[in-house]
C-alpha cells in the first residue's frame, strides 16, 4: 500500500497545495492497482491529475461534506460526463456521510445536480462497517466535527492507514488509530492561539491520540492551513509523541 497527498491543506487551498485529498494505492493478487481516493477537495482534481488518470480511479471516498474535502466531486463528474476520451466504465462509486448525494446536487447548482447520480454511485457510510474495494477493507469510524464525520481505517497488505479527516479529540480516535503502521492526523489548530473545541485537533492533541491508542507506528500531521507555521505544530506534537513527527508533503508518495 502506498500513499501519495494530492493536496493536504487545512479548509482552503493554500499557495502550495490544494485542499484534502489522497491517493491511496495497492496491487491485488493478480497484480492490477486498485486506486481510490480519500477526499477530494477544492483545487485536488487538477493536481491528481498529474498522478493518475481520471478513469482510472476505483473509488472516491469522503470523510464528510465541507467544500475542502468534497467540492471537486463536482468536477469529476464532468469529466465521467462530457470529456470526449470518456469510457464507458460505468457510475464511479462515491462513498460518504448520509445525504452525500443531495449535498453533491447542491453543490453542483441547477437542474444539472440532479445529473450527478448518473455518473456517480453514491453509498452513504454506516459507522463501523467495513467496506471492501479490490484490495482494501475501509471502515468508517465516528469522530468529532460540527458535521457528520468520519475517520477512515484503510487496511492493506498487511498494513493500516488511519486518516483522522477532521476531528477534535474523542475516545473513537483510538479504535480508529489503534496498531496503525502510520496515523495520518489533522493538525489544523495550535496550543495557545486555538481555543475552540471540537472542530479540530492541534499537533498535541493528535500525538496524544496516537499515543493513547497505542501500536502506531508513524504520526504524520496533515490539514495544515497556510496562516499556521507547521515547524509549530510539529513542535508541539513532538512535545508529546516520542517518535519523529512528520509533515504531509504535497505530491510525495509514502509508502507503507
């Protein structure tokens, strides 16, 4: 399994990345790569392009339903729907919190949105059951956003990828981190400057989270936005976590 970040800033794009997005990649058994996607925020679609083919994404899956972590759905759409290369593959499946369809219509504005579904296959999460594509188990674990919310637990090759999307602490961070070979952890608030609570997660807390839960083996933060200077929230999860902290970097691959 291997990760490449397509774009990992924090609620907007930033001037060297685009909004939340990553490709998550593994070969099955008879050696095809099965491709799919964690988010797919504003600004993600054109980056991901230098990275894959659009056809050739397997499955698009969506921790919740803000516009950095969802609104180029929309654009995908109109490539499945007009660009004259199109296959016919059929309808993309698209998976996300309840209401994901109606949100993407909305989204996508006019008599058109109601289109979207006949490109796109959209299967709403039930908490906690797993969902299994090509070579990956995908279960949706609960977390804590002003909005229905979702960490994602990607198992593969013998390997786990815990993605927090966005959240502030809560106990299901460790069901969600527990023996993960990296924790992919939103870090999009700081210690002292941040003081609301239950949006998101600053550098300690998601080390801590990572810690409680136990057997993880690397912590990377993520959802960075531009105003925050990341040298701090790697500082201050470091305060923390007794491993080396790393900092999602756009268009890196990492493997696990």
């Amino acid at each position: 399994m291997r990760m490449t970040v397509i774009g990992c800033s924090g609620s907007f794009p930033g001037p060297q990345s685009p909004a939340s997005c990553y490709l998550v990649q593994a070969d099955d058994e008879a050696g095809r790569t099965w491709s799919i996607l964690l988010d797919l925020g504003n600004g993600a679609l054109g980056v991901l392009q230098r990275h894959l083919a659009l056809d050739e994404i397997d499955a698009v899956l969506l921790s919740h339903l803000h516009p950095d972590h969802c609104l180029d759905v929309c654009g995908l759409y109109v490539t499945r729907k007009y660009s004259p290369a199109r296959a016919d593959g059929g309808r993309l499946p698209v998976h996300g919190p309840h209401g994901v369809e109606r949100r993407m219509a909305e989204a996508y504005g006019g008599e058109e949105g109601s289109a979207l579904a006949g490109q796109l296959d959209y299967r709403e999460w039930e908490a906690r059951q797993p969902v299994r594509i090509g070579p990956f188990t995908v279960t949706p674990i609960p977390v804590n956003h002003p909005v229905e919310a979702y960490g994602l637990r990607v198992e593969a090759d013998g390997q786990v990828l815990a993605y927090s999307g966005d959240t502030d602490s809560c106990p299901e961070l460790s069901e969600l981190f527990t023996g993960a070979t990296l924790a992919l952890a939103d870090s999009a608030f700081v210690d002292g400057r941040d003081e609301t609570r239950d949006i998101h997660l600053t550098g300690s807390r998601a080390a801590a989270a990572a810690v409680e839960a136990g057997g993880v083996q690397r912590l990377m933060l993520t959802h960075i936005p531009s105003w925050n200077d990341p040298e701090v929230c790697r500082a201050q999860a470091a305060a923390v976590w007794a491993g080396e902290v790393e900092l999602a970097e756009p268009e890196r691959t990492y493997p696990l």
